[in-house]
C-alpha cells in the first residue's frame, strides 16, 4: 500500500532543494567579502589588543593580563624612562630619512622613467636590491662599511642606513606614478607655449605629488619601525624600537602600548584625510 505524503511536508520536501542552491549561490557570490573580512579581522586583532591594553592598570611586568581601567597611561606617556627621549629621535631620524630618500628616489624615479641612458636596466635591478636583501645582510655590511672607514656609530649612522634602503621604495613607488601618467598632458601644454619648466609646475608635479606624498609616508613608516638595521649601526644611540625590545628583557610598560595607539590613529587619520580630499578633487 502506498503511502503519500501530507501537504505540509511535501512542501518542506519541495522547498529543501530550493534553499541549498541559493545558499550556495549566496557564498559563491560574498566569497570575496567573506575572505577579505577574516585577512582584515586577522590583520588588525594585534592592534586592537594594543589599543586595548593602553587603559590597562597592569598587575604583571609585561601588561599582559588585563587588571582595571585607567588613563593614567595616556595622562603620563613620558613616565618611564627613556620612553619619550627614544620617541623623540625616532621621529627626528624619520623625518631627516624621509627627506633624503624622498628627494633622491624622486630623481632617480624620473631619470628611470623619462630618461633612456647605458645601464638603465643595471640601475633597475640595483634599485631593487636593497628591497630583496634580507636586513641581517644590510644590518651588517653597513656596519662593515661604517668600522672600515672609521664612522663613529651613531645618529647620522642610523640616518644613513635608513636612507640606504628608503631610497628603493620611494624610486619604486614614484616611478608607478609617472609610468600612468598621461603623457598627451604635458603635451598639451607645451602646444600652449609652456616651457619645460612651467609644465612641469604646474602639470607634472601636481600629478605625481600624490605618489610622492605616498612614498614619503611609506619611507617614514619603514624608518620608524626599523629594529634590525638600526640595532647594526646604532652605537649607544636608542631609537624607540630599541627600547622596546630592551624593555621587553626586563618588563614592558603600558606607555609603549599608548606611543602604538597614537602612531596607528595619526596613520588612520592621514590615509582618511587623503581619501577625502581624492574624493572631493575628483567630484
């Protein structure tokens, strides 16, 4: 005898194939969405617990376990010792690498890309070197270079290994720019009397100056939070990143964690400041 099925449940039966496929459908089509928030909840979990710990009224030497709630951390940032003395000629020797590697692969960029010279493939792949060669090797032949000719270690040291490897990322970064940039616009202007210089004023730069700005921030960025080539060539000389790792050894004060949270909001604004002003250029 057969038996049949009720209404209810043959419409349950009917409507199961049905949903799988627009599940699958569903997945197929926010994979994309899907991975990149897990890369991005993955990327930024480090800063959020860094963030996090700097109202931490720590109970431990290394701020590891959370305790209780204060701003006292964010009200004394200079407190321990040595804390705002190494920030301070980090961001000195930031800014004097920016400007060194800034000025001199902005050069290099335009001759690589304007210019067709003997041994401009050479020059590539030495530019690309130092982006390649692990920062032991760097870290290491900088310091034989420096002993052999006798440079006392120190800041100007650090400065210049800094704009050693700065220099790749910047000619990098700028050289993009001016490889997409329109060349019928600079001639556009020389068709309307300007001279090289004028164009150059008022039409190239503008264009590339957000590629430059670009490098500029990626230079300072890599400066900044260089350890392994600075630890090489430092002397006595501490940069924050050396205190850090030094006060790793003994115990980690919640102030590093408020210097963290700063340096990452002021990158957050910049990149956001950047974004709008893109926007408004382009409506």
């Amino acid at each position: 005898m057969a038996t049949t099925l009720s209404r209810p449940a043959a419409r349950a039966a009917s409507a199961a194939p049905a949903r799988r496929p627009r599940r699958q459908s569903w997945l197929r089509r926010h994979v994309v969405q899907i991975f990149a928030a897990v890369a991005l909840l993955y990327m930024f979990l480090p800063v959020a617990y860094v963030i996090a710990f700097s109202f931490n009224n720590p109970s431990d030497r290394y701020n590891s376990t959370w305790n209780s709630f204060t701003f006292s951390n964010w009200t004394d940032v200079c407190g321990p010792a040595g804390v705002c003395d190494s920030l301070k000629l980090s961001l000195e020797i930031g800014a004097l690498a920016t400007l060194g590697a800034t000025v001199l692969g902005t050069l290099i960029a335009f001759a690589l890309a304007r210019r067709r010279f003997g041994g401009r493939a050479t020059t590539n792949l030495l530019i690309f070197l130092p982006m390649a060669t692990p920062e032991v090797v760097m870290g290491s032949s900088l310091l034989t270079l420096f002993v052999n000719l006798q440079v006392p270690l120190g800041f100007w040291t650090i400065v210049i290994a800094h704009i050693t490897f700065d220099i790749s990322f910047v000619v990098v970064t700028v050289k993009a720019r001016l490889q997409g940039l329109d060349s019928r616009l600079e001639q556009a202007a020389m068709d309307l009397y300007a001279n090289e210089w004028q164009t150059f004023r008022r039409i190239t730069f503008p264009l590339v100056f957000p590629g430059i700005l670009g490098a500029a921030l990626l230079a300072f960025s890599l400066s900044f939070d260089d350890f392994i080539i600075t630890n090489f060539n430092s002397g006595q000389t501490v940069t924050f990143p050396m205190f850090v790792w030094g006060a790793s050894l003994r115990s980690i004060p919640p102030q590093v964690n408020v210097v963290g949270s700063i340096m990452f909001v002021a990158s957050l604004g910049l990149a956001l400041v950047g974004q709008v002003f893109y926007r408004r250029r382009r409506a």
